[in-house]
C-alpha cells in the first residue's frame, strides 16, 4: 500500500528527495531479498535482480551522502521506481503462478521482462552521474549496467525452450489420430518434464492443478475460448499423469480429496444401486477426473463449458436443456452455452480404455438393452435441442460483450481492433445484429466515430451502417445522438471509404419516416451528402444520390436539398458516364420536381431535355421511366414551350411511341399522357398546353 501511495506522489510530483530515495531502496531491498526463484525464467529472474542490487548500491550511497540531488536526477529515479516495481509484481507472478502455463507462455514472458531492462536502460540514460556525489566505484558499476542494458537482447534460456517443445511434442502425440501407432503419452517423459519445473510429490501436483484452474477462471469470458481449452488440456495432463505416477501409493487420499464432490452431486442425480454395483464388478474403478461431475460416469465425449469446467457432453447439454445457465461444478454462470470439446481429455480416456479393455464406444454401467437405448435417445434428443442457431447467437454475444468492453477501456490499438471485429461480426445476419446492439456497443460506435484515428474512425461508422440495416437498431442509433456525429464524418471524414459509408448509414436510417425528419431538420446533413455528391468516388456519389432520394420523400426536405445546389450537379451527373450513377439521379431530379423550388431549378436547365430524350432510347427500364415523368412534369408546367423543343427534336416522337407500345407498364401510362399533351400542343399552336 506505502508502494502504491509512494507512486501516486512521484507521478504527481509531491514526494520529497528524502521520500524517493527511501522508497527506492525499499522497493530495491524487497526485490533483492527474493528468494526461492520460479522454476521457470530463472535466468531472465537472477538478471533482473542482480541489476536492482547494483541499483539499490546506488541509492543507499546517495542517500549517506545526504546532499541534495540535482533536479535533472530526479525524473530518472522516479522512472526507476516505476520500473523496479513492476519487476517486482512481474517475478512475484512468476513464483506464485502455473509453473506449466509459464512454460508455454515463455516468448511473452521473456519479452516482459526484456521490455522491463530496456525502460531500465533509457531511464539510465537521463541520470546525471557526473553531478551525483558517489564513489568510482558505484559510478563505474553505474556505467557498465548502463551498456549492459542497452545492449540487452531477449533472453530466452534454451533449456526452458527445450523442456516446452518436449511438453508439446508429448501433447501433440497424444493425439487420437495416432491412437493405430500407439501415440499415447511416454510418463516417463511426462515425469522428465514435470519434475523439471518442480513438480515432484503429489503435493506439487495438487498445488500445479490449482494454479491452472485459477488461470482457467481468470481467462474464462474474457473471449480467450482457445486459451482456456489449452490450460484445461494441461489441467487433465496433470491430472491424469498425477494418478498414473503416484498411484501405488496415494489413491486414498485422492478418493478422500473427491469426496465432497460426490457428496454435493448426489444431491442433483439418484443413482441405480444395483447397476452401480454391476458396473463396479464388471470394469476397472475408473479415474475420478476421468467422472462427469453431473453423472459420475466415464466422459467418452467431455467438453469444456464457459466457466473453464469439464462435462460429458450428453449430461451437460441434459442440464442446460432443462432451464439451467449455471455450472454445476462452481454455480458460476454461463455466459454462453457453447460446448468446446476437451481433445486432451477425450485422448486420454481413450489411452484408459485400451489399457484396461473398456469399449470405448459404449456405456459402462450395465443396464438393459432397452434401457440403453432410451437413454441413448433421450441423449441424442437433449443435444439436438441445443440448436445451433442458440449456440451461435451466445457465441455471438459474448464475442460482442468482449469487444464492447475493449471499445470502452482499450487503447487506440485495441479500440481499432475492436471496431473492425464489430463491423465483420455486423456484417452477416441480422441476428448478428441484433445481439450486437443489445450488448451496448451502439453509443460507444457513435463516440469512435469522433476517434483522430482514421482506421477507428472507419470501422465505427462501417460497423453502425451493418447494424442499422436492422430496422431495430435504427432507432437505437437515432436516440443515441448519431446523426451530428455521422454529418461529421460525411463532411471531413479522414478517409473517402468512411465519407462514403456514412452516406450510406443515412441512406438507411432515412428508410424510417421519422429519420427522414430527424435527419432533415439536421442543419448540415444535406448540405454534406451534396458535398459528397460533387467530391465523391463513383460509390460515394451513389451512396449520396440515394440518401438525398430518401430524404426527398419528405416534402419539408425538397426545398433543402434545391437549395443546397443538388439540381445542377444531378444534371451534371446525367452526363458523366464515367460517374454510372444516372438511374440514380434521375430519380432524385424527378422527386424535386414536386416542389416549386425543384421545378424552378430543373426548368432553368437548358441541357436537360435533350439528355431526357437521348434517355428515353437508351437508358434502363427504371431511366426510361423517371426520364418520362420529369418530361411530362415539365411539359405539365412550362406548357407549350417544353413541348414545343420536343416536337423539334426528330427523335422524341417515335421513342415515346416505342415506350407507349413496348415499355413497363408505367412506362406506358406516362408515354401515353405525353403524347396526348403533345398531340393537342400541335392542334393549338398559339395557346399553352
């Protein structure tokens, strides 16, 4: 606590000289005095301690001395203290944790450490030794620790790498696919191995497996799935292995260890007593971590559940099917009910069944034939009932609660990293959606959406787009404030591609009329996606004509996006085919044709009819038609000046009679009315149609 305290005042700088330079060879002293090294990392240990000794040498001379310390000093030594600190935590957890996860955790660890020597090293670098009142030979042993930790390497002792390939290639081999070759585990090895990193009494073993499950709980519904399937192998290794080496002369006490676990599930099963005896009489005594905990039987199939607990697959789907989400074991509850299959287990029974000539296909209790299989079937009908659509969707969910969490407390790289799973996991299902949304992780896109980071950036609005093609997640995104920080990014996103999809995110939330008014009322929405409609790539130009088409539906919006100058680019864009957007355009011009302001706007436009005649013969089905309803909107209005410029063009005539003939059926109504309006613009020439 003094450590914790005494920390909080240098970074705050409020601790005195004398202060520092106490808690320095305090810190020191601790470390220095370690004994009883961890059995693994022992040299990257020993190295780290006999640094701080030479350390805390040097702080104990400064401090007999009792002269000020020059203010440049002081910087470093406080760095020092950080670092010295965390040496300590990092040792403590090497000598307290699994000694086998510290084996195949040996690359990570190794690197802790090396990352902890080189800060040592650049804090070095800032002391002012020449302005320290020390002795040569501190200010020699100073100077040699200083090259000595720049030119530090990562150190991994090669016997430990040695002894974890060994561990792996045993694993490895233990692996049902060698099961014809004899693949099972060599316990000389296994011992070889375990003795090594100092575990040698039943004791040792006992204290191994505790660890482990400890590591397990820490890891279980962090997302680390793989990572708990792995210790839980390790877990059974040592568990079996300890049985197997010990097993002349500890098997009372392990029946004793087991005995409040079956005290506590006899409580949740009633057994046959008669087949319990005729099974006893017929097969070996089977291994207790060999024992469901629920049935008590052999697990010929175990699986790991999300509390880091190993179950037959049968009695467990039976209990989560029955209305439970706890595990019987510790009560913790499920976060998902995805079984993860136990290979290291499932190996070893089978290792167990050959040696003892046990089928490893059948039940060992001996019940009737009939009885079998209407236990069968009832197994069989329980895990059907765990769908896989049910599976998915808890895996979904805790994979989106992880990732939420990593949103809200990670740094800029895993916050990037984060925002990218979310948008690949939104991208496919709606269920997937759905979940994603539940879990909260909405506002905390919409806040990333203001991230400096470009990639953040991107993947937060990406990922908010995929979530609200889910009708649902509309509102959710609309009530969460989204729409300003959306118009941001359509305005000065860092990159196009988040420009674009932001576009595309109000494309589809305008598909809701409330959105439509929301996001109109918006001061600089639409004025952004007709920014985009100008600047953009072909895409994003799309993605905005889209947008401001939904928008437009609502009349309020139509004035709005006139006025934001859409009607001279949208007629641009009828000439670019490079822009491929025309269908597009079309529509939106003949939407803002509706109001007085769009009309005006379109009418001004010398170019535009002979476009919508050139359309009228080439354009697409849905170009045809929107080309006709603005001609005959326009003819509607202008009267006889706009058919008059049609009846002079040689090529309107016979495309509109193509249309009436041979187009859709709206086509045809519109070609039809067209023409009729033209018709009477010949019989009256001096009159407006």
């Amino acid at each position: 606590m003094n450590d914790v305290v005494s920390t909080m005042m240098i970074s705050s700088g409020l601790l005195p000289t004398g202060s520092l330079l106490d808690s320095l060879i305090h810190i020191s002293n601790e470390v220095g005095s370690m004994e009883k090294f961890p059995f693994i990392h022992t040299r990257n240990v020993s190295s780290m301690i006999r640094r701080i000794k030479l350390l805390s040498s040097l702080f104990e001379e400064i401090q007999e001395t009792d002269t000020p310390l020059p203010p440049s000093s002081i910087l470093c030594f406080t760095e020092l203290f950080s670092v010295i600190t965390r040496v300590k935590v990092l040792i403590q957890e090497c000598k307290d944790g699994s000694s086998l996860w510290g084996l195949i955790q040996l690359d990570f660890i190794s690197n802790q450490f090396y990352v902890l020597v080189k800060e040592m090293g650049r804090a070095l670098d800032i002391l002012p030794l020449s302005l320290l009142n020390i002795t040569a030979d501190i200010r020699e042993q100073v100077e040699l620790l200083q090259k000595q930790t720049k030119r530090a390497e990562l150190l991994i002792d090669p016997r430990e790498l040695q002894r974890r390939e060994k561990l792996l290639q045993v694993m490895a081999n233990n692996s049902l696919q060698n099961k014809k070759n004899k693949g099972f585990i060599d316990f000389g090895k296994v011992e070889e191995i375990l003795s090594s990193i100092g575990l040698k009494t039943p004791s040792d073993y006992d204290g191994e497996i505790s660890k482990l499950e400890a590591e397990a709980q820490n890891q279980a519904g962090t997302g680390g799935l793989i990572v708990v399937s792995n210790i839980n192998n390790l877990i059974s290794l040592v568990s079996y292995s300890k049985s197997m080496i010990f097993r002349n002369g500890e098997n009372n006490r392990d029946e004793e260890d087991c005995k409040p676990l079956s005290i506590f599930l006899s409580c949740n099963k009633i057994h046959d007593s008669s087949s319990s005896s005729q099974s006893m009489s017929l097969t070996p005594n089977i291994p207790d971590e060999f024992r469901c905990p629920i049935s008590l039987d052999l697990m010929r199939d175990p699986v790991i559940v999300s509390s880091g607990h190993t179950y037959d697959r049968n009695s467990i789907a039976q209990w989560i099917n029955s209305g439970h989400h706890t595990c019987p074991k510790s009560g913790q509850r499920l976060i998902h009910t995805a079984l993860i299959p136990n290979y290291a287990l499932k190996s070893l029974v089978q290792q167990w069944c050959y040696e003892n000539n046990v089928p490893v296909n059948e039940p060992t209790t001996s019940l009737s034939e009939g009885n079998n299989n209407s236990k069968k079937n009832m197994n069989d009908k329980a895990i059907d009932h765990i769908s896989a659509n049910k599976a998915a969707s808890d895996a979904v969910k805790m994979t989106a609660e992880f990732l939420v969490g990593k949103l809200a407390t990670g740094s800029a790289d895993i916050q990037r990293q984060a925002a990218y799973e979310l948008r690949l996991l939104a991208k496919t299902g709606m269920d997937n959606r759905r979940v994603i949304a539940e879990v909260g992780a909405i506002p905390f896109l919409v806040t990333l959406l203001g991230s400096q980071d470009s990639r953040i950036q991107e993947h937060a609005v990406t990922a908010l787009f995929n979530l609200s093609i889910y009708d649902n997640n509309k509102i959710l995104i609309m009530s969460a404030g989204a729409v300003d920080n959306i118009v941001q990014v359509l305005e000065s996103g860092k990159t196009m591609e988040a420009r674009e999809n932001a576009a595309a995110t109000i494309f589809s939330l305008s598909m809701v009329d409330d959105c439509k008014v929301q996001i109109g009322a918006s001061p600089r929405a639409i004025q952004a996606l007709v920014g985009l409609l100008k600047e953009g790539t072909p895409i994003g130009k799309r993605d905005a004509a889209t947008a401001l088409f939904n928008l437009a539906v609502y009349n309020p919006n139509k004035a709005s996006i006139v006025k934001a100058g859409a009607v001279p680019l949208l007629v641009e864009l009828l000439m670019d085919d490079k822009a491929g957007i025309t269908d597009d355009a079309l529509a939106v011009l003949a939407v803002l044709l509706g109001c007085s302001q769009g009309l005006e706007e379109i009418r001004n436009s010398r170019a535009l009819v002979p476009l919508l005649i050139d359309l009228l013969r080439f354009g697409s089905v849905k170009g045809k038609e929107n080309s006709i309803t603005l001609l005959l909107g326009l003819c509607k209005e202008e009267g006889e000046l706009v058919a008059r410029r049609l009846l002079a063009n040689p090529r309107s005539v016979p495309s509109l009679q193509s249309l009436a003939a041979d187009g859709s059926l709206r086509a045809r109504r519109k070609a039809d009315a067209l023409l009729r309006l033209l018709n009477r613009c010949c019989s009256q020439p001096h009159h407006s149609v």
